[in-house]
C-alpha cells in the first residue's frame, strides 16, 4: 500500500510526492507527458498539479496546454476517480486576475480542457490585493456548492490576506482553505519560514510546496563547469553563484551518501519533514527523471540528517 497523506481539513488523500504538470505541453511533448503519468500513477502516484495557465510563456503556446495533456490522458486511462486534479486560476490570458466573474469563467474553462465535471483542488495562482477576500472566498464557495470544485487553496498570498480569508470564510460558513502553495525549498526558505507558515499552522492548511528541487538545481546535476541543457538552467545554476547554494549542496551530497539515494531524493525528504508540509511538488519531463523523486516517500532521515541540512540552509 502506497504512503498516503490527508490534505489539510479535506478528505482528500494524496501521495506525499505532487506531480508537476508545468512541463506538459512544453518541454514534454504529450507522448512523454502521458509516459510520465503513467509511471507516476503506477508507483502509487495520485495528486496531479498544474494550473490553467500552463505553458502561456511558451512560443506558440496560448495557455491551458498543461490540463488539455491532463484531460486527454484522463480520458483515455479512464482514471478519474483514482487521482486527485489540482490547477489554479488567475493568469491564463484570457482569465486573468480574481474577480468573481473571471473565477467562474477560468473555472468552466479548466473543466471543459480536463474533460471532467469537478476539480478536487482549486488554487489561486496568485493573490490579487486590489479585489476584496469576500469576493474571491465568495466566487469559490458558490464554485463548491455547485459542485464543480471539492476543495480550494491559495497560491502566492500574503500571511494578512490568508488570513482575513480564513476569518471572511468562517464568519460567513462558506467554503475555506485547505491548503496552500508556497514557493518553499532548501535554498528558498524565507518566504514561507515565519508568518506565512505560522498562519498556515494556525488554521490546519497543508503546504504543497512549489519550486520544491529550486528549478531542478536540488537535483545535484548543476555543478561548476557542467552545462545543463534545460529550459530552466539560468534559474538553476544561479543557486551555484551563492554560499548557501554551495552549502546546501555539499550538505546533500554528504547526506545522501549515507543513504545510499539520490541528491533530489533528500532534498524533496527534507521538504516532506517540515511542518504544515503535505505533499512537495516536482516535475519530471521524462520517466528517468521519475525513479529519484518517487523514492522519497519510503526515505526516513534522521535528526542529524535534517540538522546538517538545516544548518547549511539557514
């Protein structure tokens, strides 16, 4: 039986590894998305990511590519009921910002690319400051009672605005955050570490962590003098420019070692050991790419494992 964590206050139970959808329809092609789905779903996989504007930045990309791959494989594996389908709202070109006519809208899109009649999470993407809570919470809640979403979350959000939602939500009754997604990883821990995390406690939510390998760099394939052929290497390799980049590094390296595993194995097994954190997310463009992310779910560090780690990030 394969490991598997609740949501938050949600019924939902996902594996402790989310997969990223980023890359469908951009730097894997539908034959290599499929692949990667079905090798993620086979070793016990079930919490799919993505959002509705996946891949927009892409040359010849409009938007809505990543859950059109989503869909197309749903409909052709006939597994809807076995995974749970997480995407957000806020950025597609057509949808963009929180109103609430802009949420129902992205909303019906999503689910007609999905090919499905609800999404089980429903994020969104990234806060918009100048719409009120009551009308983002409000949108949502009525995106619930019609059954079209289970559950939602927020992405991209100040601890002040999290906040006054879940209190907006719980004052009204209507729907409330299960969950959030924090830009969250070994070289990138102070966003989340404070306030926003301490929110986040307070109210139950679980932390999906996004950018959870920093742009593949927590792989340990970006080195000094090796090039990486990959469409995020910029981002990556920068993490190499800094100390802490380096220590963490050396810190992996040493880590899994003594385990016998694979630098992104640590570094998601980390992840996965701090509080409030759920389930992190990672993307693999390829079936290779799967084996050492999958394999975080069965590895155990210990106290002096996290503490090293600790130490290098902090």
């Amino acid at each position: 039986m394969s490991p598997v964590r609740t949501l938050g206050p949600s019924n939902l139970e996902v594996f402790p590894l989310c997969l990223g959808g980023n890359v469908f329809g951009w730097t894997a092609d539908e034959k290599q998305s499929f692949a990667v789905l079905d090798a993620y779903t086979a070793a016990g996989g079930n919490f799919i990511d993505t959002a509705d504007s996946y891949s927009a930045w892409a040359e010849g990309n409009k938007g809505g590519e990543s859950e059109t791959v989503i869909g197309r494989w749903l409909a052709k594996r006939g597994s809807r009921s076995d995974v749970v389908i997480a995407t957000k709202v806020s950025q597609h070109p057509e949808y963009r910002g929180l109103s609430a006519a802009t949420i129902k809208a992205a909303a019906d899109a999503s689910l007609r690319r999905l090919g499905t009649d609800h999404i089980d999470l429903y994020y969104t993407h990234f806060d918009q400051p100048e719409v009120p809570v009551e009308e983002i919470i409000g949108a949502l809640d009525e995106l619930v009672r019609a059954g079209k979403v289970r559950y939602i979350a927020a992405s991209n959000i100040s601890p002040e605005r999290l906040r006054a939602s879940l209190e907006f939500s719980d004052r009204e009754g209507l729907a409330r955050y299960v969950a959030l997604q924090p830009h969250y990883n070994l070289v990138s821990r102070d966003t989340y570490e404070g306030e926003l995390r301490d929110v986040a406690r307070g109210w139950g939510l679980a932390a999906v962590p996004y950018w959870a390998l920093a742009a593949g760099f927590l792989t340990g394939k970006y080195r000094p003098g090796v090039t990486v052929d990959s469409a995020r290497a910029s981002g990556a390799g920068a993490h190499l420019e800094t100390e802490r980049g380096r220590k963490v590094l050396a810190a992996l390296d040493e880590v899994a070692r003594r385990h016998g595993a694979e630098v992104a194995t640590v570094a998601l097994a980390w992840l996965a050991a701090q509080p409030t954190v759920v389930a992190p997310i990672a993307s693999a463009r390829t079936v290779e790419q799967l084996p050492a992310l999958l394999a975080m779910a069965d590895l155990r560090l210990t106290d002096d494992d996290l503490a090293e780690l600790n130490r290098a990030s902090a």
